[in-house]
C-alpha cells in the first residue's frame, strides 16, 4: 500500500513538472512574438524610376502620301535607223548633248548615189522627148497624146529623183530633239536596216515624276501640291515638286489615279534618267498645334496614352509620429511632429509622380504626332522611360547621358546586377514586393 502511494505521488509531481514547462514554453513564444512586434521594421526603400520627360511644343504638322518613282522624261525619243546599209561613221557617244538636227551617223550612201546619177539621166532623155513632142504639136505634124505622154513620163522620173535624194537624206542618222544621248546601239561597220533603234536621246529640261495615289485621295489632289523628294544617287538632300497635272480617271487595274509633278529648272539639272526616288506627297498641314515627339505615345486596347509628371506630395513615413511621441522634448523641439519624410533619394534630386492620361492624336509625321485633346502646353511629358511606368510610380528626370556617366564607376558585374534588379522592380506587370526585416 505505501509503495501505491509512492509511486502516485511521484506520477502527479511529473506531470505537474511537465505543466509548467508547457506553460513557460507558451509564454517564452508569445514574449519573444511580443518582442518582434514591437521591434521597429526596417523602413521600406521607395523605387525612384528614371526617365526623360520634356514639355509639348507648337508647330506645324503634314500628311503625307509615300511612295517610290523614278525620274522620267516627258521628251524622250528612240532614234531609228530609216535607211539600209553599213555605218561608216559614228559621231556622238553616250552622254554627249546633241541639238535638234545635229548629225548622229552616217550610213554608206554610194549605192544610193548610184542610183540617183541613173535617175538623173533618165529625167533629161524624159525632158527632151517632152520638148520635142511639143514641137511637133506646134507645127501640127504631132498629136496631143504624144505630147501628153511625155509630159507623164518626164513628171514621173522628177518624182523617181525626189523619192531617191529623200532616201539619201535618211542615210544621214540626225538628232530629233535637244537633250542626251542615254544609248547608243549601233557602231561603225555594222549593218543596220530600216526601222532599228541606234540611239536614245531625253531632254534633261523635261524631267518629270508620276506617282500612282490609291483613288480614295483623289478628293485630296489639287495642283500646285508640294511634295518631297529624295533622290537616292544625291544622298540625303530633299527637293521640292509640284502637282502638275492630275489624271481625272482612276485606273481599273490599279485602283490609281496617275498625278505627275514637275521640278523646278536648277533642280532638273542635278537628276539623271531613271534615278530611283522617294517620295512624300503633302496631303494636308495643321498650323501652330501642339506636338509630341512619336516614341512619347503608349498604345493600349487601341487607345492612346502618355505619362504626365508633377512634384510628388511628400507624406509623414510611417512609425515616424510613434518614435516622436517616445522622443525627448528636447527632439521634438529640433522637428515638428508633421514633418514630411525624407526621401530615399538624394537631396539634389526632385522626385516626382507619374500619371497615365489618355490623348486623341491628330495628324503625325516621321518624328511628331498632334495631340488634340489631353494635354497642355504646360503639361510635362515622359518621352523615355515611360512604358516602364503606371499610374501613381515616383520617377525622377534625368538623361541618357547622366544614367552613363553615374555609371561610369561600375564594373560589369556590378552594372548587370543593377540592371537586373531595376528590370525586376520596374516590370509593368510585376507587383514590386518589399523584404521586412526583424530585428
């Protein structure tokens, strides 16, 4: 019985033991839970996004319709060869001036030569037989029908004569019109017969371009429109054309309307044939509106939007006013308890807030886009940086070249994982996670 009683006691006094350590354990958690609680956390790094912002400017914006031509000849002419034989002489080359008229080659024109001595003779023995039967019609001892006769063959031979010199005449190959020779296709030896090119002549003074607009702007072509040229073989400098002519009819092929514009003189001298052309066509120009550089534009769910900036309203950091309640007079006296919170950048730079805005745009050329409705001219624009950001992001301005030069001091390694870690906060479709640390 006392060993019963022994070993009951000795039962109850473990697990009273046990108890208590449960208990001490619980409260050792709940006071070190407390303790982390009321540790201050480490104050969240705000992510300050870089980016270029300027305001809007004024000036004038175009239409334009764009296309490729090349530069053609209005005055343009094949010459051909209209009589048969050998070249025996080439006197002008490709790229030589030649005036209307002027002798380009000679064909061998002995044959013909020939040919026109025996006519020659044949229109004197002609005349003489004519005189003779007109003097025997006078003297009565002929008839009518002979003199008639000879008078037929004598006509026919003067025009066997005339037929003949005209055919010597087109031995001799001549410029029809002023301009250049652009080919020549025919050499000294060479058998050449009726009907052959041997040579190309344009008149530099006719140079023209034709484009080909789809009908629906025919509305919108007019004479006297300005267009823009450039011309491949002259490099990056632009001339001016004018609308000289429109084709009233549309092309049924095509669907376009044929417009040829015309260059001024000093301009026509500097083309050459054929040379390769861009083209931009001026439809129509909006003057003094409000411009906004291309690249500043974010397009979302075919909308149009641009990120405006202003001065970010600087708000008390949190836990700020607690640690100003514990403070010392003595501090409180040295900052007021309303006191904003100090940015995490530098002092020297001003931080600002970025918000979406969505625009209508009007008309835009290579560079500018006209922006109707949505902003201001005092309206500071983000033109770099900006798909990077949402609504409410705290940015701050600066340039490409001062983000380089802050660099300048890294090393690779050190440049790459700022790199990554920026990508990583500023992903437009990342939530920017800050780490709490406890003491």
């Amino acid at each position: 019985m006392y060993k019963w009683i022994c070993v009951v006691g000795i039962v109850c006094l473990l697990l009273m033991g046990a108890g208590c350590g449960v208990q001490t354990s619980s409260a050792a958690r709940d006071e070190e839970k407390s303790a982390q609680t009321d540790s201050p956390r480490t104050e969240e790094k705000e992510v300050v996004i870089p980016i270029q912002a300027e305001l809007p400017r004024r000036g004038d914006v175009s239409s334009h319709f764009e296309t490729t031509t090349r530069v053609d000849a209005e005055n343009r002419v094949q010459v051909v060869a209209e009589g048969v034989g050998e070249c025996i002489k080439v006197m002008t080359q490709e790229g030589d001036r030649v005036k209307a008229g002027q002798i380009l080659a000679e064909i061998n024109k002995a044959e013909a030569l020939a040919t026109i001595g025996q006519t020659e003779v044949h229109v004197r023995q002609s005349k003489t037989a004519l005189d003779i039967a007109e003097k025997s019609l006078a003297e009565g001892i002929g008839a009518k029908a002979e003199r008639d006769n000879a008078q037929f063959a004598y006509e026919q031979a003067l025009a066997t004569l005339n037929m003949q010199k005209v055919n010597l005449e087109r031995l001799t190959i001549r410029a029809p019109i002023n301009g250049v020779v652009t080919r020549k296709n025919i050499q000294e030896g060479q058998v050449v017969g009726a009907g052959v090119p041997v040579f190309s002549i344009v008149d530099p003074a006719s140079f023209m371009l034709t484009i080909s607009p789809p009908e629906k702007e025919l509305a919108r072509l007019k004479l006297g429109q300005v267009a823009k040229v450039k011309v491949d073989a002259l490099g990056d400098e632009e001339f001016e054309a004018t609308v000289r002519r429109v084709n009233p009819g549309v092309d049924p092929l095509t669907g376009t309307v044929k417009v040829t514009l015309d260059f001024d003189p000093a301009t026509r001298e500097k083309l050459r044939e054929a040379a390769f052309c861009r083209v931009r066509l001026v439809m129509e120009t909006h003057e003094n509106v409000l411009l906004v550089p291309k690249d500043a534009l974010v397009e979302e769910n075919a909308r149009k939007y641009v990120f405006l900036v202003e001065p970010a309203k600087k708000e008390a950091a949190p836990g700020k006013e607690e640690a100003s309640a514990g403070a010392s007079p003595a501090s409180a006296t040295d900052k007021p308890a309303d006191s904003p919170a100090e940015p995490s950048v530098p002092a020297a730079e001003l931080v600002y807030t970025a918000s979406r805005v969505e625009v209508q745009t009007g008309l835009e050329d290579v560079t500018s886009v006209e922006i109707v409705s949505g902003v201001s001219d005092k309206s500071l624009i983000v033109t770099l940086g900006q798909h990077t950001l949402k609504s409410g992001s705290h940015v701050r301005i600066t340039n490409a070249s001062d983000e380089i030069l802050s660099k300048a001091g890294l090393t690779a390694d050190e440049a790459l994982k700022i790199a990554e870690e920026k990508r990583a906060n500023e992903g437009p479709q990342e939530s920017r996670t800050t780490h709490k640390h406890f003491r």
